[in-house]
C-alpha cells in the first residue's frame, strides 16, 4: 500500500472546511428543489390536461362509435331490402312465367337457401303475392294480407295505390307503411312492390307484407344489441338523447327511421387503462425520482465528507513531523509516512513489505531491537513508549520514543499496529549536555564551596589571630624584660583567652555552616547586642565607632556568632575607610525600626570616600577588594549571612558624614518576653 492509496481511504476527521462544503451543497439542493416543484407542477398540469383530453376523446369516440355503428345499422338494412327487392323480382318473373304456379309455392320462400336473409328469416314476411298489371286497383286480389290492409283505413288505400302508381311509373320498387289499423294505431307492417317488365311492358308487381320489427330483429346482430337498443321510429318528432343516435331507413314511400341508443354505461375505455396505467407508472417514476434524488444527496455529502476528510488528512501528514508506520501481525510493514522515510533515510517503496530485521536498526543492536519489536507485537506498548535507536540510511544514530496502537479493521478486528516514532535526538543531547553541564556545575561549586569556606576561615581568623599574635609578642617581650608584674598579666592572658575562644567559635560556626548550611538562630535583641559589639571595638580601637540605639529592644531572629561576625566587618571597613576622606574621621552605627515593613534598620557610615556609582554593582561579589592587600570576601560573607536571615544589605552614600552608608534590613521576629531571651 502506497502513502498515497493510503491517504485516499482513510476517513476520520471533520473540520470547517466540511461546514462550507454542507454550505455549498444545501444551496445546490434548494436549487435542485426548486427545479423539482418546477418539474412537479408541470407534470401535475400534463395529466390533468391529458384527463381532460381523454374525457373528451372518449365522448367524441363514443359518438363517433355510435353514429357509425347507426350508419353500420343503416347500410346493411338497405344492402338486406336491395336484396329482398332483387328475391322479389326473381319471384315476379317465375309467377310471370308460369302463372298457374300456387300462390303458397310462389310464397315458399323458406326453402329457396338461396335468397336473402329478409326473405329467409321466419317472420319477417307476413304476405306475398303476384298482381298482374290488370288488376292493381282490385282489392280482392293480390297476396292473403292485401285485401285486409287495404280495407283497413282509408289512408292505407292511398298509400298502396301510390305504392303500385309509383313502381309502375318509376319502374322500381317502391314501398307503403306503415300500416294503419282501423282503429288508426300503426302497425310495424310495410308493403313492397317490385314491378317486372317484359320488353318494356309492364307485367304486374310482386307484394310482400314487411314486420318491419322482425326485419329490424333479423337483421340486427346479436353483438349489436348488447350494447345498444334499436327503436323504430315511426317519424322524426322529438329530438335524440345525448347517447342516442337517429338514421333514416331510405326506403321510397316510408318515412321510418331508427334510433340507436346505447344501453350500458361507458365502458372502460383502453386509453382510460392506458393512462391509469400511465398514471401509476408515473407515480412510482416520481417517488423513486424522490427517493434517488434522497440518495444522492446523501451521497454529495458523504462524498464532499470524504473529499474535506482526506484533504486533511493530506494536510496533517504533510505537516507532522512524526514518523507513521503500519504493520501487521506478521511484523511485514504496511505503510509509512514521508517523515518517517526522512528520519531513516529510506523510501517508502523500500520499506513497504519489509519484515525483520529492518534496514534502519543498528548491527550491533539487532538482537535488543528483535526483542523489543517481540515484545510489542506481543502486548504493544506503554503509555511512555519505548526508546530504542535507529540508525539513518548515512550512518547516524537516531534516539527515536515508539508508542504503538492496535491497527483495527471497519469490523473491530485487528490487522496489525500503528506506529507513532519521534525522533528525540535532539532532546537526548541536550539531556546528555545538562547532565554534563551540572556536572561540572557541582564541581564548580563544590570548588567555589571548598574556597568560600577557605577564604572565609582565613579572613575571620586574620584578626583574632593577629590579635593574639600581638598580644603573645608583647607578652614575650615583658616577661623577657622582666617588665610585667602578675597584675598586669592577668588581663593580657584573659584577653588571649577570649580571642583564642573567640577564633575557635568562628572556625566551629563557619565549619558548621560550610558543611550543613545551617544556621542556630535564637531571638536575639539588636539594641544589646549592638552595645556589647560596639563597646569591644571602643575598647580595641582608637578609632571608636559612635553609635544611636533605640531605647526599647528590638527582636530579631538571628545567628548572634555569624551577626557579630556581620558588624565586625562592616564596623571594620568602616574605620579602615574612614580615615580616607577629607574630614575627621567618624564611624557612626545606627538602629531604627520601619514599622511599615516590619524591618530592623541597621546602618554604618563613615567620613570616607564612599561607594562609587561603578563599585556598587560588584562590591558584594566574592574576591572584589578596593583594600589593597585584600581578599574582596568581607562584604560577600555579610552579603550571604544577611541573605541566610532573610535580610538585604544595601550601599549608599551617608548623607551626614559624606561616605559609604551599608544598611542591612532584617525581618523582626515575633515579640516574646523578654525574660525568656537569652
């Protein structure tokens, strides 16, 4: 699998750019709509306006229909009384020539199979019969029904007069009826006379009495009438009904006519079918229209999902500096990403389907690596990861942390693991560099320690040391001269006392705090304090400090050795820079309180020249003397005692006496009784 198939099937991420996708598409799909409605309304109008038309179709076929079943009806009673008019003359000319023939065998028509169907069909010839020319005005001749029929009404004898004038002088057939009862009621009875000629003279006519109901019976079919009812119409009076329809019999010297009605319902018509058939048809074609245009849009957001998701995630692996790598259970790698192929220095299509042991491990840790890459294809690994070394394509170690995932299948199955390597060389360096870097450090302070402590032995123990030098010399020199008696020498001796004490105290306190850093403060009272430091030096010196001293004790919590070691020096700078200035010297020591801050003042000025604007910034350092001869440690052991009290000490210039002005803050402690101080 290559980083780029890989790219293109992974889906997990949704961010903004999805947003302005779903925005694009919601308007696409309003438009979609509104074409859908566009589209729905129009095929709404189609088949309402195909309704209308196929209503008015089926009206106009149905009168169609039935004026051409009417016609139908009409023709082929003419075509049946053509042919009855062609039987009749064929019986003319058999009763012309053989006149002795009965008149029964002449009107046994039922046995000629080859005449029409009026005049085979029982019923529909009531009476028939030859007249001979001579005789047409006699009544008592002529068929068995004539004499009855012409006796009947008056208007009968009209009529079938007219019926043989008009066949004698037209020569053709001409038909009366119908018949009148006496009573006047008409009957369904016709007449018809057929003349015959012979050469050109005129013979007689052949009459046949007509049923006209059984003729129209006869010769209606019997498909005809089970949709529609043929009537009989007498004369055309009142109008047809809207399913009716009215032809004429066209048979000369009648006025009858028949009317066709339709009998049953309008029957389902095929395009009826057809377009309810259609309608369905159109019907699913719309809902499917809509359940495909559901889908689709569906799938425009899920496709427009897909497309945002792996745009990002393009973006991400294009972007991460961390190393991906997929393998699966066999330990075959499956996948790596290009910051991965950077790191080791390999291609992807190098790395793809390599097992174990890899390109990018180092020979001579082939065998940990087995083991570590055993280990995690066994159980993965911790939450810390694992640090391990690569070694890149050129040679060079990679320090590189592992944390590995189970590699899961749609399904929840795992496939294998995935692998997220960052390179740390560049942290195990620097770590590599701070552990040598305190090394060194602690070293450094360890020296700077060793030499502190040194310089600090040496510079406290310069002056009791001196002292007692001074007072053993002097000593010598007296009892050598014989010059001192035991009164006198019993000062000396406990003044070198004290200083011996005195030097062993420093060298106990600073060995204490050299090795332990640790201090014994005590609540101590800075105002007797200073007076019993302040007198010693009135005592030993010929240039003793003055001094101002509140009039109540003021509580601090200190370490009264390392304090008293704290005036000594700055009393001592005091005097030695005192006599520097232009005026008389003075060392002048004060007391106070700043009750605002709940801080003891403590401050020593002098006449001398005073603290430069330059000095300042390093005249606590350690070896930064001003003091020829000096070790440059006096202020920078003031500086870490006040420091170790919680205090600051600052410089200035005095604005009385014109010189250098230290001032150490310490924090007051707690009021206690003061029978409970030491």
């Amino acid at each position: 699998m290559t980083p780029t198939a890989a790219s293109a099937a992974d889906h997990t991420l949704d961010f903004a750019l999805l947003q302005q996708s779903a925005a694009r598409h919601g308007a696409r799909n309003r438009l979609a709509l509104w074409w859908l409605l566009g589209l729905l309304t129009l095929l709404v109008g189609s088949v309402v306006t195909l309704l209308l038309y196929l209503n008015n179709f089926e009206t106009e076929e149905a009168a169609r229909r039935r004026a051409g079943d009417a016609q139908w009806l009409e023709q082929s009673v003419q075509f049946h009384f053509r042919r009855l008019e062609d039987d009749l003359l064929v019986q003319a000319r058999q009763a012309m020539n053989n006149p002795n023939l009965a008149q029964a065998d002449l009107a046994d028509h039922a046995q000629d199979l080859k005449a029409g169907l009026l005049w085979r069909e029982p019923g529909v010839i009531l009476s028939s019969g030859w007249i001979p020319a001579g005789q047409l005005g006699n009544p008592h001749t002529g068929p068995e029904r004539w004499p009855s029929d012409w006796q009947a009404h008056a208007e009968n004898q009209q009529a079938l007069s007219l019926m043989q004038a008009t066949s004698q002088g037209l020569r053709r057939a001409a038909y009366a009826g119908l018949m009148l009862r006496a009573d006047g009621q008409a009957s369904d009875v016709i007449w018809l006379a057929v003349p015959f000629f012979d050469r050109g003279q005129f013979v007689g006519n052949y009459l046949v009495a007509i049923s006209m109901e059984r003729a129209l019976a006869a010769l209606v079919p019997g498909w005809f009438t089970q949709d529609h009812r043929v009537q009989l119409l007498m004369e055309e009076t009142a109008p047809p009904a809207e399913t009716a329809y009215r032809v004429g019999l066209n048979l000369p010297g009648t006025d009858l006519f028949v009317q066709v009605n339709l009998t049953q319902a309008q029957p389902t018509t095929v395009p009826r079918i057809f377009f309810l058939v259609s309608l369905l048809f159109l019907t699913g074609m719309l809902v499917s229209l809509y359940a495909l245009r559901h889908d689709f849009v569906k799938r425009q957001q899920v496709q427009a999902l897909l497309q945002t998701q792996v745009a990002l995630r393009t973006a991400m692996e294009n972007s991460v500096t961390i190393g991906l790598r997929a393998w699966n259970l066999a330990g075959e790698i499956l996948y790596v990403n290009d910051a991965f192929c950077r790191m080791v220095g390999y291609s992807a299509s190098e790395l793809i389907g390599r097992s174990t042991p890899f390109p990018y491990w180092p020979l001579d840790q082939i065998n940990t690596l087995e083991r570590v890459h055993l280990g995690i294809m066994a159980q993965g690994t911790s939450g810390e990861g694992v640090e391990v070394q690569f070694q890149h394509r050129d040679g060079h170690l990679i320090d590189v942390l592992i944390h590995e995932a189970p590699l899961n299948s749609a399904s929840g199955e795992q496939m294998g693991w995935m692998s997220s390597v960052l390179d740390i060389s560049e942290r195990k360096r620097a770590q590599r560099m701070a552990a040598q870097q305190q090394e060194k450090l602690e070293a450094s302070g360890r020296l700077v320690a060793v030499g502190e402590v040194a310089s600090t032995l040496a510079h406290e123990l310069n002056q009791p040391l001196g002292a007692l030098s001074s007072f053993a010399n002097g000593l010598l020199n007296r009892l050598h001269n014989h010059s001192i008696s035991l009164p006198e020498l019993l000062p000396v001796v406990e003044r070198m006392a004290r200083l011996a004490e005195r030097a062993g105290g420093i060298i106990q306190r600073v060995n204490a705090f050299a090795r332990k850093r640790e201090l014994s403060p005590q609540r101590l009272d800075l105002v007797a304090f200073l007076q019993r430091v302040l007198t010693q030096f009135a005592a030993d010196n010929t240039l003793a400090p003055a001094w101002a001293l509140p009039d109540h004790a003021v509580w601090v919590q200190a370490d009264e050795l390392l304090f008293e070691h704290l005036v000594n020096n700055l009393v001592g700078n005091a005097q030695d820079w005192a006599t520097h200035g232009g005026q008389r010297a003075q060392v002048w020591v004060s007391l106070s309180l700043n009750e605002a801050r709940d801080m003891a003042v403590l401050a020593v000025a002098d006449t001398g020249p005073g603290v430069s604007e330059e000095a300042r910034a390093t005249i606590f350092n350690a070896f930064v003397s001003r003091k020829e001869g000096g070790m440059g440690m006096g202020l920078a052991i003031c500086r870490s005692i006040v420091e170790a009290h919680h205090g600051r000490i600052e410089v200035s210039r005095d604005p009385v006496l014109g010189g250098a002005r230290f001032t150490v803050l310490l924090p007051l402690a707690d009021l206690l009784p003061p029978q409970e101080i030491s």
